[in-house]
C-alpha cells in the first residue's frame, strides 16, 4: 500500500511539474514534447483511477494523434513565424501573475466545493451494471457509448466530421504538404510497426466487447498507421482521392444514423438495437467507426484536401 | 409560417419519430452535400425545406397532443437519453427551419457557380457553405430536443464549431483572425460547460434534466455548478462582457454566414441557459438581478459602440449585443410575479430578434455589393441608393426598435409587462432606456438612406427588382408579421410551459 502512495505522490508531482514546464517552455517544439510526456503521465493517472478506457483514449488520442497534430503545426508555422512580433509577444508578467491569481482562487473554490461533496458520491454506475447482460456486450464502457448513450456517440462522431470539413475549408492546397524526407531508419522502423499497428487497431476493436478497448482507441491506432504512411511518403494523397476520402470522413456519421434509421424502419426506437443481435449491431457500428476516426484523424493531420497529380516514381 | 393542420395529416406521419429525424436528416444531408459538392445547393435547400416541414408537423402534433418524449434506443433516463419536445423547443425549431430556408434561398444566389472566372475563394464558399449550414441546422435541432445536460455539451460542440466553419467562410484576413478568436472563445464556453456537467455529476449522479429539476436543495456543488455553465453560456450568447469576439466574427463573415451566426447561433446557448435556468435550477434571486444587470450593460456598452462604428455591420453586430442584453433582462424577472409573461415576452424576443437580424445582415450584404463598401459615413453622399436592401434594412429596424405592430414590440410589451407586474420598475427604465437607444443607433443609416442633399450628381435607384433582394425583405416582412399572427406561436409555447403544473406525459 506504501508503495503506491509513493508511486501516486511522485505522479501526481510529476504530472504538476511537467505541465508547469510546458507552460513555461520558450521553445515551441520543447513545449509540444513536453505536453505530449504530460500526456503520458496523465494517461498513467487514469489507470492508477482505474479508468483504464479512459487511459488508452489519453494516450492515443490526447497525447499521441493531439502531440502529431501539434508538432505538424510547429513545423508549418516554423518558416512563416520569425520576424513576426505579434506571435513572439509574451504578456506581460503582471498579467501573468494576475491570471495565475485568478486561477488560483478558481481552482480552490472549485476543489472546495467538490471535497464538501457527501461521499460514496451518488452514480449511475449500478443502473449501468444492471441492464448490461442486455446490451450485448460485457464492457460497460462500450455499453454506454454505443447503447445506453449511442446517441452521444453518435453526435461525437459528428463533431469529428465537422473539424475535417472545416479543415478542408480553411487548409491551404496549394502549400506543398509532403512531409520531410527521412532516411531509411525510419522505413526499416514502418516495415516492421505498420502492420503491427493495424493488427493492434484490428484487436483493440475486437476487446471493446468485453474489455477496456473499443472504435476511438482502435481508430486512434489505425489514424496513426495513415500518419506513418504519411510522414514516409509511402502515400501521398492526390486530387483523385478527395473523393474516397470524404467518402470514409463521412461513413462514420451515415453509418451510425443510417443504423438509427434501421432501428426506426424496423419499429424499434432510434438506435434501439434488436436485444439478441445487439452485439452484431454494435459491433458493425464501431467497424464503420474505426475507419471512419482513423482516416479524419489521418486528413486533420494533412491538414487540407488533396491536390496535385499523382507522384511520380523518381520523387518516393 | 406555415402551421400544418394536425387533422389534415396521414396519420403516418402523426406516428413518426419526429424529434429524431430533424436531428439526423441534416446530418445526412451535410454529409451528402460534402460528398457532392455539385449537387450541394439542391441537397441543402431540400433537406432545410424537409426539416421545416417536419418542424412544422412535430408543432402541429404539440398543438393537438401535448408535450412528447423520444427515449433513444429504448432506454428510459437516467440511463438513456430523452429528446424532449415541448412548446419552447418546437418554436425554436421552426424558426430555425423557416430562417435557414430564406437565407439558405439568399445564399444560393449570392453563392451561385460563376463557371470559369469563378475564383478559388468563391468556389470555397460554395461548396462549404451547405455543410456547414447543415451541420449547424443539426446541431441547433439537437439542442432544442435535448433534455441531457451532456449530451447538451456535445451539440454546443457541432454548433460552435459549424459556426466557426461559417465565420471564416469568405478566408479574408480578418474573418480569420476573428474567427480564431470565435473558437477559443467558444471552446473555452464550452469547457467551463462541461466543468458544470462535471459538476452536477459529482453531486447528484445525474445528467437528465428531469432528475436534476426534481432536485430540490442547492447545495454548493450545485451552485458551483449552475455558475459554470451559465458562464459558458454567456460567453458563447456574447452576455456582455463576455461579448469581445462576437463583433469582429459577425462583422466579417460573409453576409449570409453573418445572418445566421446573429440571427441562430447565439441564441442556441441563449436557449439553454433559459431552459436551465426555468425548467431545471430554482432561479436564485441574486444570480438573476447579476445577468439582469449584465444585460443592462450590454444594452449600454452595445448601443454606444453601435452609435459610434464607422461601418454598417459592425453596428448591426454591436446591436445584436444590445439585444441579447434585452433579452437576458428576463433571468432577473422570471422568480417575480410577472414571471411568465416576461419569460413569453424573452422567448417572443428571441424570434423577433432571429427574423429581424438575419433580414438585416443580408441587407447590409446588398447595399454593400452595390456600393463596394459599407461605410456609414459616406451613405448619405452615395448617388446610388439599393431601395429595396434599404426598405428591408428599414423594417428589420421597426422590430428591433420595438414599434407596433412588430414581433420586437409584443416581445418587448410582455417582457415589460412581466416586470410591470412585478413591479421592478428597475428594470422597466432600461428596457426604455434600451429602446431610446436603438433608436439613435439605428437612425444612423436609416437618415443616410434618406438624405440626399449632398449627393453628388443625379441619384440613381436599380429599376429592376432583384429577385435577392426578395429575402432579406422576406425575413423583413416575417419579423413584423409574427407580431400580428402570433396567437399560434404563443398557444404553442403554452405547450408543457414550466410555468404551469406539468401534465403527465403517457
């Protein structure tokens, strides 16, 4: 038991000196990395709170895919930003100390105030548990999010596709967005991860039945692989893909409303799956998911719609 | 408005799942109109007009059956999720459908495809504005139907960011930069929303709004929470002081975009802080008279920026600060005696404001594409002069101002009303206070659209009628005339209103 407050002290200190660090960081890449460690860390936290879906969903998508998607930022404004005053201004240090009062108090009301909650803390955790034999899966998490709460879902899922449109609506496509040319290190390291990646992605789908796992943290994995692809230029998307792509961006949304609709064709209540094939149902809708997340995952970090020919041999 | 007779429908219809199919059939149909850019404009106006219509039938069934409850997936609460219909909520919705329709007709002009000197930027427009608006016509459906304060967070979410989407439409400098800060704005709205769900969370286990307004003690996590999200409410309505983004993002978007983001999208937050704050939270004396006051503020702080501004619509944005003041007036009267009443007459407010706005963002559109600019000060010297933007603009103002017989004047009337009868004479004097100011403010450009004796050279009026100008003219016209019709829209309200015992829903 000793053991662990040790372990939770040291993380609970670390978590709180790396994200001062972050924050204080001059160098816009040491900050990413920082961010993408704390992440980690936070990640470590949750399963220390036994959260472990919570865990994975942090660290793929809260530090891995948020760290990508940063880091390609850094690199895109990294030409453009020198000489530019008014992106270099820090505030000044009586603000600073102003907003950190300000956020002192905030933070001490706010942990005040939920100490004086009564505990055990009321839930709904003992409904969850008692109608899971009839959701068709064995992880109440999944049963949440893609039973008792689909609709939720459901709408999370649009979110996502409202941030793709809205990057194809902003990306810039005549910017060349071919990524670095890197060495062959990093080939042998994608031959070898790649199709490590998409079978982790595959079972990561598979567990969110019955364990911690499930369609954001397997399309978190699979939106991952597209970045390698990516970054190797082992594909570059062209113009004749826009297509395909909107297709996949769109899947998640029509493939989960379209299932609402079944359910209403069929006479049940929207999303109301039929109780012996619920598992099926599920699972169909976390598939079209998986892919639907990991391919918008993989365009925010392209960051715009694809334009040019198709590359030529000589440039790979 | 069209009210369907609920005994002229099949009875098909009549047994639909409304509420969730105008949530998903827009959802559908962005998704449709991102995949064929070519087909965008037929998908987004036939999908708008089919939610009005299904809108409209979803009223009707509400006017003849009482308030409805959808339970998705078949769970009951506090497990599932409810979509919720009451008289509030089917208002909101045909509003919404009905204004999306006329500016959505009004962008599928000033969008259309131009052929082979169409520049990149306008071909952008017209293939992201449908979407988008699709996307946000979901998202605002999903927040009127809603009765789950998180689910509540996650259609804040396609809301804000559709609407940020839409602020950057036109990708000038200024509309992205503005709309930059729009999204960290909102975003950080939406936070110290999901910190109050959080919040209710932690201290009752629950997140349906059902639960949480059987709740009848306040203890400290529920104050806290309360606060937290009616903090990211204000600052995604603009409650001033938490207005800063807003005129910069209305001022530079595109003039149907802006129409929408005035007219629609404030008020989705405006919405729910209401329906929290009457269905849900027993109102609390002294938070009511702060927003009351914060909303006297802005009625001040809106109306001299909108007196002072050198640019046309910056000043209908500065005014829609002022407005959403007026209406927050409400918060500080719905505990009083009065309180229905002035609760109708903020709800009447909200659709006044929504048709009034929107016809006069998109006739600062027109009359800034006939004169290449929008600059009040040089109106009055401008030998050309767009009459029917002008007559449109005109009108817009008579509800915004509050004349009879408007929709802005019975709004107004019953909000003074309620606080007549509660006798907070407070509050009367800064509704006339705010009145006699947006008289002044929106005088400005009214009296340039009327002087001519600076003109240089002959004045000139398009002798065509522009078959664009029919829209912001149409919204014009349905601002003043839901004033006269308003008998069904406030029976309607009356449907499950919060303020009367609550029928038992079968």
């Amino acid at each position: 038991m000793l053991l662990w407050l040790v372990f939770d002290l040291v993380l609970i200190g670390a978590i709180v000196w790396l994200a001062w660090a972050a924050l204080a960081a001059r160098d816009g890449f040491e900050m990413i990395v920082l961010f993408m460690v704390l992440g980690l860390f936070v990640a470590l936290a949750w399963v220390r709170l036994q959260a472990p879906d919570v865990a994975l969903a942090e660290a793929a998508v809260g530090s891995g895919i948020t760290g990508a998607l940063l880091l390609k930022t850094w690199r895109h404004r990294r030409g453009r930003a020198a000489g530019d005053a008014a992106a270099d201004a820090r505030p000044s240090r009586a603000l600073g100390f102003g907003v950190m009062g300000l956020v002192t108090v905030l933070t001490g009301m706010l942990a005040a105030v939920l100490v004086l909650i009564p505990r055990p803390a009321p839930s709904l955790a003992e409904t969850v548990f008692a109608n899971l034999a009839v959701s068709g899966v064995d992880n109440p998490v999944t049963a949440v999010l893609l039973n008792f709460r689909a609709y939720d879902t459901l709408l999370e899922v649009v979110v996502l596709f409202a941030v793709v449109v809205v990057v194809w609506l902003l990306g810039d496509a005549e910017a060349d967005r071919r990524a670095p040319r890197l060495g062959s290190i990093f080939f042998g390291f994608a031959r070898l991860v790649l199709p490590v990646m998409v079978l982790i992605a595959g079972y990561l789908l598979w567990l969110g039945g019955f364990a911690p796992g499930g369609a954001f943290q397997a399309g978190a994995v699979l939106g991952a692989v597209g970045i390698v692809l990516l970054l190797g230029r082992l594909y570059t998307p062209t113009a004749a893909d826009r297509l395909p792509a909107r297709l996949v961006f769109g899947l998640g949304t029509v493939g989960f409303a379209g299932a609402g609709l079944a359910t209403l064709a069929l006479g049940n209540a929207f999303l109301g799956y039929p109780p012996e094939a619920a598992k099926t149902w599920i699972l169909v809708i976390e598939a079209m998911l998986t892919v639907s997340i990991a391919a918008t995952l993989a365009g925010l970090f392209f960051g715009a719609a694809p334009s040019g020919r198709p590359t030529r041999e000589s440039d790979r | 408005m069209i009210w369907s007779d609920p005994s002229t429908m099949t009875p098909e219809i009549m047994t639909w799942d409304l509420p969730s199919l105008v949530v998903i059939l827009p959802l559908l149909a962005a998704v449709a109109a991102f995949l064929l850019p070519s087909a965008a404009v037929g998908i987004g106006l036939g999908a708008t007009a089919l939610v009005g219509a299904a809108s409209s039938a979803l009223a009707a069934r509400l006017l003849a059956s009482g308030p409805e409850i959808s339970h998705l997936g078949g769970w009951t609460v506090p497990l599932g999720i409810a979509l919720r219909v009451d008289g509030f909520a089917a208002l909101m919705l045909v509003t919404t459908a009905g204004i999306g329709m006329l500016v959505g007709l009004a962008a599928s002009r000033s969008f259309a495809a131009k052929g082979a000197t169409e520049a990149p930027a306008e071909e952008r427009q017209r293939l992201f504005f449908w979407p988008l608006w699709l996307l946000l016509l979901a998202g605002l459906n999903a927040l009127y139907l809603s009765s789950d304060v998180f689910n509540i967070y996650i259609s804040l979410e396609i809301l804000g960011l559709s609407a940020v989407g839409l602020a950057v439409l036109s990708g000038k400098a200024a509309a992205l930069r503005a709309g930059l800060t729009y999204l960290f704005a909102g975003l950080l709205g939406s936070l110290l929303f999901l910190l109050g769900v959080d919040y209710l969370y932690a201290a009752t286990g629950r997140v349906d709004l059902a639960s949480l307004g059987a709740i009848d003690e306040m203890t400290p996590a529920l104050s806290m929470a309360l606060v937290l999200m009616l903090a990211g409410l204000a600052i995604k309505t603009a409650l001033f002081p938490l207005h800063f983004w807003l005129p910069a993002a209305h001022s530079n978007a595109t003039a149907p975009a802006s129409a929408l983001l005035s007219a629609l999208v404030v008020k989705g937050s405006l919405y729910v802080a209401l329906r929290l704050w009457v269905d849900v939270f027993a109102p609390t004396a002294g938070l009511g008279t702060l927003i009351g006051l914060l909303g006297a503020g802005a009625i001040v702080w809106g109306s001299i920026q909108a007196m002072r501004v050198d640019r046309l619509k910056l000043l209908v944005a500065y005014s829609t600060v002022a407005q959403i003041g007026l209406i927050c007036l409400v918060f500080a009267l719905t505990d009083e005696i009065g309180g229905e009443t002035a609760w109708q007459g903020a709800v009447y407010l909200i659709l006044a404001h929504a048709a009034a706005k929107s016809a006069m963002f998109l006739a600062v559109g027109r009359i800034a594409e006939h004169l290449g600019h929008d600059s009040l000060e040089r109106l009055h010297r401008e030998p050309l002069r767009p009459g029917m933007a002008q007559v449109a603009f005109a009108l817009a103002a008579v509800s915004l101002i509050g004349l009879p017989p408007s929709a802005g004047f019975l709004g107004k009337w019953l909000l003074l009303e309620g606080a007549m009868r509660a006798d907070a004479w407070l509050w009367v004097g800064v509704m006339v206070l705010g009145t006699m100011l947006s008289v002044a403010y929106l005088m400005r450009p009214i009296s340039g659209f009327l002087r001519f004796d600076r003109v240089e050279g002959p004045v000139i009026m398009p002798s065509r009628l522009d078959a664009a100008d029919l829209w912001p003219l149409g919204l014009a016209v349905v601002a003043i005339a839901m004033g006269l019709l308003a008998a069904t829209p406030l029976s309607l309200l009356a449907v499950g209103s919060p303020f009367v015992v609550p029928e038992v829903v079968p």
